[in-house]
C-alpha cells in the first residue's frame, strides 16, 4: 500500500448526487467545518480513496492521520470533534433513541430509496414508491408536535431524513397535498429553509430537485 501524504485540512471525498454523502455535507456546513470536499465519480475513484478506504467507496472523510468510510460513523465523529452545535442529545438515553431513529430511517427508507434509484421492473419500482411514500405520510402527524424529528432541535436524525426528501421527486413520490400531509410537508420545507442545508447542495442535487419538478 502507497504511503499517502498528510494534510493540513479536513478533506471529503463525496459523490455529488449520493444521499449518505450528503448527509455528511450537512453536518459539516452545520458545524461550520473547514473541509476541502472533492467531488468524485463513484465509478472512477482515485488512486487515494483506495488506500485510504479498504472498501474503495464513498463517502471518505479525512482528518490529519484519520480516514473514515461510514457515513453514521463520520457524523457522530463530527459532532463530538466539533461540538458546538451538538446535534445529538447530551443524556445517554436519548442519545440512543436519536441512534436507533437513524438506524431505522435506514432500515426502512434508505432501503427503499437504494431500490428505487437502482432501478429495476416497473412492477418493483412501483411499489418501492408505495411503500416510501406511504410510511412518510404515517410519520406525517408527529411534526405537530415538534418541529424536528422527536425533538425541538435540529439533530443528526435530521441530516439523514433531509436528503431523502429532497430526492422524492427525483425518486418518483409525490406527497399529496392533504391535511395529513402538511405537517410533514412543512418539516421539509423548515429542513430546506436552513442555511446549512442550501450550503450542503452540490449543482447536480440542486438540478435533480429541479429537472424532476420540471418532468
């Protein structure tokens, strides 16, 4: 293995239209992060990535003598390396509520979203969107009570449900404009407002959210 050269910088190695990607560009521009994000072509990696990533994937974070290369893992790691905002609660059992809420935005929407965007039969991909669009629209009411996630601040669950619904349109799901669904719409709309979340976007999110309202 070649001996990699340190730097003086934070660097993420990102794939501009990625949704764990983009969960990470979140918490950077949250945290107000010095970072030199390079964009890479997820099918043309470069000789760095490899020997720095035993999975040659992305995301890849660097810092100084640190690589990581596991979204959830990076995160937690930024949020304890930059403290201030905390985007994860300070008690222990809420911090594992916040972890286990992560774990099943993965398990049951990320999922979906891989599938989706893997393509595949009609048949399939019709009811991969059913079912997103579906089980969003079950967790639509809790935005009354809070504004956030389960929580009166903006947290780590938060930079992972973003990215999702930025894509629906570009996923093919539409929310229906209903009084079931404005709680949830209006949640989206608090997510994108916030300076943190329009600084994360690359071009090419920016122009997918945008050719897919235009089709």
């Amino acid at each position: 293995m070649g001996v990699v050269a340190k730097r003086s910088t934070m660097t993420f190695f990102s794939d501009a239209v990625s949704h764990y990607c983009h969960r990470v560009r979140i918490v950077l521009a949250e945290k107000g992060v010095t970072v030199d994000i390079i964009d890479v072509d997820p099918e043309q990696l470069p000789e760095e990535v490899s020997e720095l990533n035993p999975y040659n994937s992305l995301p890849t974070l660097v810092d100084r003598d640190l690589a990581l290369y596991e979204s959830k893992v990076m995160m937690e790691y930024l949020d304890e390396r930059f403290p201030h905002p905390p985007l994860l609660p300070v008690y222990p059992v809420a911090r594992g509520e916040s972890r286990q809420y992560i774990y099943r935005i993965e398990r049951d929407w990320c999922r979906l979203v891989d599938e989706i965007l893997a393509g595949g039969n009609q048949k399939g991909l019709d009811k991969a969107r059913k079912e997103l669009r579906d089980s969003l629209l079950t967790i639509a009411p809790i935005f009354t009570e809070k504004p956030f996630f389960m929580s009166e601040e903006f947290t780590l669950v938060d930079c992972c449900l973003a990215p999702i619904l930025w894509r629906l349109p570009q996923l093919g799901v539409s929310l229906p404009q209903t009084r079931q669904s404005k709680p949830l719409i209006e949640y989206m709309q608090r997510l994108f407002d916030r300076p943190s979340f329009q600084e994360s976007l690359t071009e090419k999110e920016r122009e997918l959210r945008n050719e897919a309202s235009v089709a």
